[in-house]
C-alpha cells in the first residue's frame, strides 16, 4: 500500500507526475481541484458552501478543504493507497491530515517533493497558458505571487514532513518520462 503526497510549486509538473504515478503503482490520484469541482457540480452540502466562496474570487477555508478532503480519503477507491496532489498545502492543513489518517487507522509512507528553477517554472506556466489557455499563467506577476505564496505558505509544511523522514526531493525538469523514471527510482529506495 502506498500512502503518498505530491508537492511543488506551480508548473513543477505535479498534475502530470500524478497520472503516471497513479497508474504504475495502481493507486488513486486525488488532486483537491478535482474535488472541490466535483461537489460543486454535484451541489453537494460542502461544494455549496465552496461555491459561495470561490464565486467571491476568494480561498476556500481549510475547514471546508479539510472536510472535503476526508470524506474523499473515505472513499473505497482510496482504502488500498492514494496520492494526494494540492494537499496539504500549509501547517494547519498538515495538523488536519494527520488527524483524519489517524481516524482512518492509517498514515503517510512518503511525502514527494518535485523542485525545479524558478524562472523555469515561470517560462512553463507562460507557455501552459499559452497552450491550454490558462488565464491564470498568462500574467508573470500573477505567477510570480503564487510561487511566493508556496515559499512562504507550502515551504515550511515540506519541511515538517522532511523532519519527519518522509520526504523525497526529485528534479522535475526535464522530458516527462525521465522525471517519472526518477520518481520510481526515489520511490523505490
């Protein structure tokens, strides 16, 4: 069974890495975007609640995240393993993860950081947005906070996790199957 995190900062390649590592090691993919889009859609309790905040233009609380988050770690599909991409994302979060695993009798075996350069990272996003047009790449300074937003905010919750011996650091430049080819081998040792 393997209980996993996927982290980095915006355009590391994390969406991406997290298909192919789902299916190589034949566990759920659970990304919080994918979530929250799903109990708004299906008008859900908490995706009403979500929806009332997100047309705001603003965050969804981590009391809202937290309890979409375990209901989704409930389902049938995650009970054999899962990774989970987008959280936790800060400290709080991490105190709320811990408890929900503990709930459901289980914990984390490996927390996967992918790193990368940072203006790299900003040529990616500008280039996603051009192809997939994402309005949220398109503006550099736009981009530029978010990954401020991850130094300041995601930084730290990496580092707990690397105090606690679970993370793994992978470079994730380079062509697609050569950064899943290094996932695997980290994942394996």
């Amino acid at each position: 069974m393997t209980r996993m995190l996927i982290v980095g900062p915006a355009g590391s390649g994390k969406g991406t890495q997290s298909k192919r590592i789902s299916e190589e090691l034949g566990i759920v993919a659970i990304s919080t975007g994918d979530i929250f889009r799903a109990n708004i859609k299906g008008e859900t309790e908490l995706g009403k609640e979500a929806k009332t905040y997100v047309d705001a233009g603003n965050l969804v609380p981590d009391s809202v995240t937290n309890r979409m988050v375990e209901d989704r770690l409930g389902w049938e599909d995650a009970k054999d393993g899962f990774l989970l991409d987008g959280y936790p994302r800060n400290r709080t979060q991490v105190a709320a993860l811990d408890e929900m695993l503990s709930r459901l009798g289980v914990e984390l075996d490996v927390v996967l950081e992918l790193t990368a350069d940072r203006e790299e990272l900003i040529q990616r996003l500008k280039k996603r947005a051009e192809i997939e047009g994402r309005k949220d790449d398109a503006d550099e300074s736009a981009i530029r906070r978010r990954l401020e937003l991850f130094d300041t905010e995601t930084a730290p919750m990496i580092a707990e996790y690397e105090e606690r011996g679970l993370l793994r650091r992978v470079d994730g430049l380079g062509p697609i199957d050569e950064v899943n080819a290094r996932i695997m081998e980290t994942l394996k040792s």
